[in-house]
C-alpha cells in the first residue's frame, strides 16, 4: 500500500514535472485568461496579476527557473591559461 502511495506521488509529480516543460505558461486565474479585470466609463483596467498578459508561469517552472539561477550563479567558471 506504502510502495504504490509512493509510486503515485511520484507519477504525479513527474507529469507536473513534464508539464511545466513542455507548457511553463497557464492562463491567469485571476482574470480567467482574458486579460481585463473591469470594463469602466474610464476604459479597460487590466488584470493585476498578469498585467494584461492572459498567462501567468506555473509555479513549478518558477521553481525550476529559481533553481537554475541558483545553480548558474554558484557555480564558477573554468578559466583557461592564454
């Protein structure tokens, strides 16, 4: 039961995992993708989350960008003699 628990997650997060590779971009919860929040006598306010944009990166390609900053900063790199 423990073993097929585990698979599972580990499924699910792989295909999270493949999702955010192959589509990084979701629309916008906020605004459900249109890119308006109100439309007033003034004009069109745009949506406050995604600026108008219609997508938002999902929060898994956000980590992974993080961590390839992260990863690309510490690292030093090779010096050749001239």
């Amino acid at each position: 039961m423990l073993l097929a628990a585990s698979a599972l997650i580990l499924l699910t997060l792989a295909g999270y995992a493949a999702l955010c590779t192959v589509q990084p971009f979701a629309p916008c919860r906020a605004c459900s993708g249109t890119g308006t929040r109100k439309v007033t006598r003034r004009g069109i306010k745009l949506c406050r989350r995604c600026h108008g944009a219609r997508y938002r990166l999902r929060a898994g390609r956000r980590l992974t960008n993080a961590g390839r900053r992260l990863h690309a900063d510490g690292t030093r790199t090779h010096r050749t003699r001239t």
